[in-house]
C-alpha cells in the first residue's frame, strides 16, 4: 500500500519534469543538420478521431516516403499530439513544439476554435501551417496569413458544391436542420444563397444545440415544410443522429433528399449503408474515384488499422508532400528558416498529386481543385468493402472556391 | 382563430409525443442513478458510460456472436450488471461512508477510464446497429403524424421496466429490506441480512438499467463511445429536479422534461438543452428537494 | 469529507511561522513551503516552458479561488466555469475591442466575475450540499447558453488574436518572460490575498460556518451574507484567473465556459488536497501537466487521467498536498 502511494507520487512529481527536460536538447540538435520535423496536431481523443487522428498521421508519413525527400539529404520527423479540441492545449502545443522541439510545420488541425488559434501562433513565428481538417472560411479570409495554406475543404465549397448542383437536379426548395454554432450558420447561410441563386427556394430552418441526441422534433419539422431537400448543417455524431433518425422516420421513402453539407466516408462507414443510402454529400476526394486515387489507397492502406482515408487525409498527405516539393526545390535550410518564403514557394508550384491530380495554390492560401457531389450507394450497389459513393456531379477548381474578391483576406490588393 | 388553434395543434401534438419518447430515456437513466443514490447515497457519474457499454455490447452480441436485439435486451444488461458487481465490490463500497464528493469523483474517474477504452477500440465516429425485424418496417400513422414502431416501444418498454423496479422497492420484501438497510444498515444486518451483498445487487440493478436503456437506444441513436457523456448531465438535473433518490419522482419528472423539452424545440429549439437547467434552478428555489423528494 | 480533513489538522501541532512570512498567516511549514513556492516561481522559466508554466499558474489562481469556497466554506460551486470563461470573454474583448492594457483589462474580467459572482451567489446560497451544487450548475448553463448566442463572443471560434498590449501602457508584453513575471504577479497577488482572508478573522467565521453552521447562526453571526461574501470573492479571482489566462494565449473560446471546465477545477482541488492552502497549486499542476504531456498518448490521456483520479479517491483522499502533509506531521 505504501509502495503503491510512493510510486505513484513519484509519477506524478516526474511528470511535470521529465517530458519537459527531454525536450530541451532537441532544440540545439535541430539547428545543426538539415532535419524537419512535422507536428499533426489534431483530435485524436474525440468525435474527429476517425476523420483526422491517427490516419492523418499515417497519411503524412506516407507523404514524405513519396517525396523521396530522404534521398536529397533531408530527413524529416514527424511528431503528433491530441488537442482535445481545446484551444489552449493546441496553442500550448503549437507554441512549445515551435520553441522548444524546432517543428517546422504543423499539419491536419480540426475543429474551426483550435484552426484559428494555431494560424496566429504559426504566422507570429514564421512556420508553416498547412491545415486540412478545419472547415472555416476565415482561415483564407480576414484571419489569412502568408504562413498558411488551407488545402482541403472550406464551408463555401461546401455549400456550393451541395447546394447549387442539387438544384439543377430539380431539388428546389430546402428546409435546413442546422447546429446552433458559427460553423452550421455559415453552411447555412452560404447554401442558401447558392439554392436561391439557382432559382430554388428556402422554407425553412431549425437550429439545435451541438451535440443533440434526438432529432425527430426537427425532422418532423423538416417534413412538415413540405420540402424536396432537407439539408443538414452540422458535423459528426449531430449527423450521424440526424440521418440514422431520418432513416427511421422514412423521410426518404417519400421522395425527400438528404443533403448532408459536411460528411467523410468514415461517417458513411460509420451509419452503414441501411442507414446511410441516398445521401448526397460533397467532398473532393474519394478513394475510388481513379487510378491515381486507388494507387495512392493501396500504398497507404496497410498502415492506417482498417481505417479508410477520407479528404480530410487526403489533404494532408498532398499538402506535405507539395511542401516537401517546395523544400527540395528551395533547399533545406532555407526552408527551415523562413516559413513564409516556403509557402509563397509552394504558391509559385502547381501541385501535382495522386488525392487532387493538377491544381494550384492562390494568393490567399486557398489550395484549388475540383469538387464531388456524391450519392451513398445502396447496399445492393455497393460490391466491396468502403465502396460507398457514385458520383452526381463535379463543379470545377475555378467555380467551387470563394472567389478571393469576397473574401477580404487583407494579403491581397484589390 | 379555431384554424389557428387547430394548426397549432397538429404542429404540437407529434412534438409531445416524440417528447415522451425522450423522455423514456431520461425516464430510465434517471431510473438507475435514482436507485443508486437513494440506496448507497452514491452519486453515479459512470452511469453515462454504463448506458453506453450497454449499446456496446448489443452491437458486440450482434457482430461476435450472431446474437439479435430481444436476447440483448436480456444479456447486455446481465453482463454489464456482472462488470457493475466488480466494480462496486472493489471500488465502490469503500465509499458510502464518505462525502458524495468522492463517489463523485470516483465514478467520473471511471467514466474517463471507460471511454478511452472504448474509443482506443471502436474509434469514435460510431456504429451501425439495425432495430430488431419485428419492429422496422414503415412508420406507424397514428392520424396526427407517423411514428416509427421503434418509437412506440421505447415507450412501452420504459413505462413496463419503471413500474417493475418501482414495484420491487416499494411492494416487496427485498425492497422493504433494501429501504431499511439505507436508514440504518447495522439494524437490519442483525437481523441476518447480508447487507453488503444487497448494497452489491443494488449496484448492479442501478448499472443493469443504464445499460437496459443503452440496447434500447442503440437503433435509434449512433451508437459511439461519448453517446453517454452528452446525455449525463441532462439526466443527473431530471434527478435532481424529481427529488435526489426518489424513483417515483425520477420517472414522472423523466418523461415530463421530455416533454417540455420536446415544446421548446419547436419554440425555440436553441435554448432546448438549456431549459432543463433553467427548470432545475427554478425547482431548487421554490422547492429545496425537488417536486417529489422528502425534504 | 470537511470532517475527515480537519481531523488530522486540529492534531497537526500549530508551529510559529517563520519572522516575517507569519504576518501573512503562515504556520512555519506553509512558510518553508511558500518560499519553496517562491523559488520555483523564479527559476521555472529559465527551467521550464514559460507558455506552459504561465497556463499552469492560471488554473493554479482558479483551483485556489475555488478552493476559497469548498475548502473554507464547505460549498461545492459546480459552475465556476462561467466566471473563468466569462473572465476571459470580457478581458479578449477589453483588449482586442476596447483597446484597454492588460492590466485594466484583466481587472475588467475580474469585475464581470464579481458581478456574475454576486448575483449567482444571491440565489445559490439559499440551498445547500448537492442542491447548491446543482444551481450553480444550472446558471451555469445558462451562462453557456448566453456565450454560445452572444455575437460579441465570436460562437465557437471565439475571440482570436488578442494581442498582449503593453503593461501601464510603456512595458510590451510580446515576449513570453515578459508576460510570465506579470503573470506570476498576479497569481502571487491573488494567492496571499485569499491566504489572508482565511487567517482574518472573517475567514474564522467561514470556518465556522463549515464546521457547524446552526452554531455559527446561534452566535448571532449573519451566514448569508459571509457566505455571499466567500463567493463573490471566489468568483472574483476566477473570473481575474480566466482573463489572465485569455490574455496568455490570445483567446477566449467556449471551452472555458463548459460545464467540463467546472468539473475540472474539482478535480484540481481535490487532487491537490482540499482545505489546504497549497494543495490546489499542486493539483491544478498536475493535471495542466497531463494534459500537456500526455497529448502525444493520443486517446489513451483520458484513460490515464482516469486512472489517476480513481487512484486518488481510493488511496490519497486528502490529495497531495493532505497526504504530504500526514506524512510530514504538518499542516500545509
């Protein structure tokens, strides 16, 4: 009992200290040869898990293998923590890894709080941060910056992509469940305007509290607007609730869409196909969607658990390895010295990559490519494991993204 | 002005009874903590994750061991009320001695430590679970809306298993035994009563209806490690707002929140998982130990 | 649990402090500790990550704020979260918006807490043990409810980019060891400014009022009114706590707000030890650090965590600073 008590205090007094302590030599170690490091900083604990966690850690280790970055003499580590989607344990981290363990460039990041916190702290040191999980249009808006490249998805993608090329289908007037929190409002407000640009309607929206359990009250008032799309803006376990209950109630039996706004294939993995069948969802890569995208699945497959990559990881293998390009393109310590000349390198390069194919990266950090409009297959359709989608719809790389005129990112004169 | 009253009617109507059906899961959760707390004075904060490795273990039924919904009903409960057994003769009864401050922290440590668990395996995005055959199928029309038969056994089920557990503590004589050993536990021990033992059980029942609750939410809602922690806090203010271990008062002031909950989300839904907590500082105020707690 | 923590302190033997350090209240073992406490606060920096040590510090102020309420009081606060987060809303926005210093700014956030402290406590207090608990609780959530609706509070990305300012308006805070020495000031302030109210004889009362509080009225003291004293006090440093700490990092964001925040600095204060004047720095040190360190273990921290608070319950009830304490047959 005794013993017990000494050990555990022991513990508990080391491990303020040690980890701490052992930092501190990396720094002098890192300045010497030419070696990047690579923080993921992401959720790894929580409702993002599946879609950034520990895949996207694989996905950036796959990345730098696919550089060959070793062989021009560079080597490069990669060092990964949970944020706990807290703000200040993501800043915490950010700032120490930056100060005391010499990382370079901090990548993935979910959850729009922790997203924005990190641009700051990243711009202030003149690191990279290359963001692939987080959905906020402020990050290549009034909060962009030169250090930051913001690669997969943004809700204005979103929104146009689900929300204008549903219409043309002749799903024309929407009611929105939406989550009571910026990031649903902003999906809503931006679909919205794309559904009425297009000549659609919009009878209603109801907004609930984040993190739901019951969705029924809202559905029935979805089905009580009489509308032809009920589209769902909100994110993880809200829309996986609101679509397993939209199943349940027959909303689909009679002929009413599903738009879900932001949804990966984990959350389709997730829902089943039961459940999940005849949704339509927008995001810019699958893992089926060509040769490109299946040679890059297969190679990364064997490392990620039984996991299948989502956009979310696509974006961070294809955004390390565009700026792992741009290192050896510019040089190691060059690189390592001035994050913002490295992403204004990266922006001169056109990317090239198996997740987006050919695309660029604009002035204000917003990495191009085109856009998928997808529909969940039925279970009868689907013929192997994760195969999930067909497609409805591609918008191209110049009409998906918010043109940089309405974005109002104070890097770019107008 | 009829019309309106009418429309009025038809728009609330569906909301109370999709209201009642939450309200059966608040109803039953609040079930357990109640039977936990007015037994072993223990403030349940596992209880969320209880609920949760309920729904676990129906899924782990389904795809280990091609067992169905209606066996599940029965066992998930049986095996998570074994684990709850376990834990109680280890951990917990080293505590109904002390403030409720450290069951408190005793069980949310717990929580914790289940969770990660169960996230480190499942990953934390969710699983697929169908409703049972006999229950899928079309909605029923109940002439004001279209309700899912799922819906309607909730119900069911809730009511039946709350009128079961309020039967067995008030009307027999285990109960009578189990009230009495809580107002004084050495008393009835002399009388040759194993008091520990039924303090164990009564755990156990506390953790086997969480878990009860879990199967049963386990086709409607998506079944994921944190499902338990988001609804928690909800039930421990139904608790308090019944009247801290009273299970009468657990039940009714269950399926009544459900209600009002369910109105507002119609009103005003952003505010639908704040007003439970502006009834609770209400209730307090007017009534120190909730609408059906002894003061 | 107040019974069980005092048992062992009326025996711990009432030493004389140390010249000087006694004037402030401390027996000679708090004294050789506070020194202790002193020393670090002076070499942590050059030792460990200032960023990191200055988080540490924030919550070490809240944990001893609140600790002011369970420890003294006898009252269980579960809804400190709205004064910490509501401390941080309104200094971001003091200093981002207004354009106050940092100085005015943190008092701005300390002044919201009282406000907010006084009127919760006015209705809290009326009810005791868990029924107190649950109101503070519930006003809480309302509060949350108010942040997540407010525009000024920027919904879930909260309020970013708070610059640091310029201390009296001359000393920039930019670099971190700047920042840190005003930081530790102002928990070093905060810290001796409720170890005073507990050795002034308006803290005898609140002891008392723990202790037997039918007794306390008897002798014709007014408990409402000390009570509603301890909570806005309380609610003072937490929302002083939440605002340094906003000026930290730059942000203010929901998280501070969440009823999790509230559980958190229980699990602070009871894992450091309650009632005991250094016991809250300890625990809000320890899990600060496990947050820290152990975020490379991915899902595994909320396991660990687990487990050490289970460890805790089961076999440091009096948590670190009570177990020392036993051990070294004194009363920290």
């Amino acid at each position: 009992m005794v013993q017990d008590r000494r050990s555990l205090l022991k513990s508990g007094a080391g491990l303020a200290l040690v980890p701490a302590l052992a930092g501190l030599p990396s720094r002098g170690r890192a300045q010497g040869a030419t070696t990047l490091k690579i923080g993921v900083l992401n959720d790894q604990s929580g409702v993002y898990r599946e879609v950034s966690g520990p895949t996207s850690t694989a996905c950036v280790r796959q990345a730098i293998q696919d550089s060959g970055i070793a062989a021009k003499g560079i080597t490069v580590e990669v060092v990964q923590a949970d944020h706990q989607n807290k703000a200040d344990v993501g800043a915490t981290i950010a700032r120490q890894w930056i100060d005391r363990d010499g990382v370079d460039v901090i990548v993935d990041v979910p959850n729009s709080a922790v997203a924005l916190a990190i641009n700051g702290i990243v711009r202030e040191k003149n690191k990279v941060y290359l963001n692939s999980t987080g959905g906020t249009t402020e990050l290549t808006g009034r909060q962009c910056s030169p250090n930051t490249v913001h690669w997969t998805y943004d809700t204005y993608m979103l929104a146009k992509s689900t929300g204008g090329a549903m219409v043309k289908t002749g799903a024309d007037s929407w009611f929105f469940i939406t989550a009571d929190y910026a990031f649903g409002h902003d999906l809503e407000r931006n679909t919205s305007a794309f559904v009425q640009a297009a000549g659609g309607k919009v009878l209603g929206a109801v907004r609930h509290p984040l993190q739901s359990t019951d969705f029924s009250s809202y559905l029935l008032q979805a089905q009580q607007s009489r509308a032809k799309v009920v589209g769902l803006a909100n994110a993880g376990t809200d829309t996986i609730n609101c679509v397993k209950q939209a199943a349940e109630f027959g909303v689909t039996r009679r002929g009413t869409k599903i738009a879900v706004m932001l949804m990966f294939i984990n959350d389709v993995h997730s829902l089943g196909l039961n459940a999940a069948q005849g949704l339509v969802c927008t995001e810019s890569f699958y893992w089926d969607l060509n040769d490109r995208t299946r040679a890059f699945t297969d190679r990364v497959k064997g490392s990620l658990g039984g996991n299948y990559p989502a956009m979310s990881h696509a974006g961070c293998y294809a955004s390390v390895l565009h700026y792992l390009k741009a290192v050896a393109d510019m040089g190691g310590a060059a690189a390592k010295s001035d994050g913002a000349a490295t992403v204004a390198r990266m922006k001169a390069m056109p990317t090239d990559d198996d997740c987006f194919g050919q695309g660029k990266i604009r002035e204000d950090g917003r990495k191009l490519h085109p856009v998928y409009l997808f529909e969940v297959k039925k279970p009868e359709e689907s013929k192997g494991p994760w195969d999930y989608y067909k497609m409805l719809q591609t918008t191209s790389a110049d009409e998906a993204w918010r043109p940089v005129s309405e974005g109002g990112c104070p890097l770019v004169r107008a | 002005m009829i019309e309106e009253l009418l429309f009025q009617l038809e728009l609330g109507l569906p909301q109370v009874v999709l209201g009642l059906v939450n309200g059966a899961f608040y109803a039953l959760l609040s079930l357990g903590l109640a039977v936990i707390f007015g037994m072993l004075n223990v403030i349940n904060f596992a209880h969320g994750a209880q609920f949760m490795v309920g729904a676990f273990v129906a899924w782990m039924l389904l795809n280990w061991g091609g067992i169905g919904y209606w066996p599940a009903l029965l066992l998930a409960p049986l095996i998570v009320g074994a684990f709850g057994v376990v834990l109680e003769r280890t951990m917990i009864s080293r505590l109904y001695k002390l403030d409720h401050l450290y069951g408190l922290l005793l069980t949310f440590g717990l929580a914790l430590i289940i969770e990660g668990l169960f996230r480190n395996s499942f990953g934390s995005s969710g699983l697929p679970y169908a409703p049972p055959e006999l229950l899928a199928g079309p909605p029923v029309d109940l002439g004001f809306m279209f309700l899912p038969k799922y819906r309607l056994w909730v119900v069911v089920a809730a009511v039946v298993m709350s009128l079961l557990t309020w039967i067995v503590i008030e009307k027999t004589r285990l109960g009578a035994y189990l009230r009495a050993a809580t107002e004084n536990a050495a008393l009835v021990q002399a009388f040759g009563v194993n008091v520990p033992r039924m303090m164990t059980l009564t755990y156990a029942a506390g953790v086997a209806l969480a878990a009860f609750a879990g199967v049963l939410a386990a086709p409607i809602y998506s079944v994921n490690p944190q499902m338990g922690s988001s609804l928690i806090i909800t039930v421990f203010a139904v608790v308090v707002i019944g009247g801290m271990g009273s299970i009468l008062g657990s039940v009714l002031t269950g399926f009544g929140l459900g209600l009002v909950e369910g109105l507002t989300k119609v009103f005003y839904p952003e505010a639908s998982s704040t007003v439970i907590f502006v009834i609770m500082a209400i209730v307090l105020l007017a009534r120190p130990a909730g609408l059906f707690g002894r003061a | 649990m107040a019974g069980q923590a005092t048992a062992f302190t009326a025996t711990a033997q009432q030493s004389p402090g140390l010249p000087g350090l006694a004037a402030l209240g401390f027996n000679r073992a708090q004294s050789i500790a506070f020194l202790l406490l002193l020393g670090l606060l002076l070499v942590g920096p050059f030792v460990l990550y200032p960023v990191f040590l200055m988080k540490l510090l924030c919550f070490a102020l809240f944990a001893c704020a609140f600790n002011l309420l369970i420890g003294y009081v006898g009252l269980l606060s579960f809804g400190h979260a709205m004064f910490f987060g509501m401390g941080g809303y309104v200094t971001a926005h003091a200093a981002k918006v207004w354009g106050l210093t940092p100085e005015l700014a943190i008092l701005a956030g300390g002044a919201v807490g009282a406000v907010l402290g006084v009127v919760a406590g006015w209705i809290a207090i009326r009810r005791q043990g868990i029924y107190f608990a649950m109101i503070t609780l519930a006003l809480a959530q309302m509060i949350f409810f108010v942040c997540l609706q407010a525009p000024f509070t920027g919904g879930e990305d909260g309020i970013q980019s708070v610059p640091r300012g310029a201390l009296l308006g001359v000393f920039s805070l930019a670099q971190d060891m700047s920042l840190y020495w005003v930081v530790a000031a102002v928990f070093l302030a905060g810290f001796l400014l409720i170890n005073r109210i507990i050795h002034s004889p308006f803290g005898q009362v609140l002891t008392a009022i723990r202790e037997n509080e039918p007794r306390a009225i008897s002798l014709g003291y007014r408990v409402d009114d000390y009570k509603l004293m301890a909570f806005t006090l309380s609610a003072t440093l937490a929302g002083i706590a939440g605002g340094t700490k906003a000026l930290v990092f730059g942000i203010a964001t929901l998280t501070d707000v969440y009823w999790a925040m509230s559980g958190e600095v229980v699990l602070m204060t009871l894992v450091g030890g309650l009632g005991t004047v250094f016991g809250p720095v300890l625990g809000a040190a320890v899990i600060v650090s496990m947050q820290n360190y152990l975020a490379e273990f991915g899902a595994w921290v909320t396991v660990i965590q687990g487990c050490i608070f289970v460890a805790c319950v089961l076999a440091f009830r009096a948590g670190i600073a009570g177990q020392l304490g036993r051990w070294l047959r004194v009363r920290l």
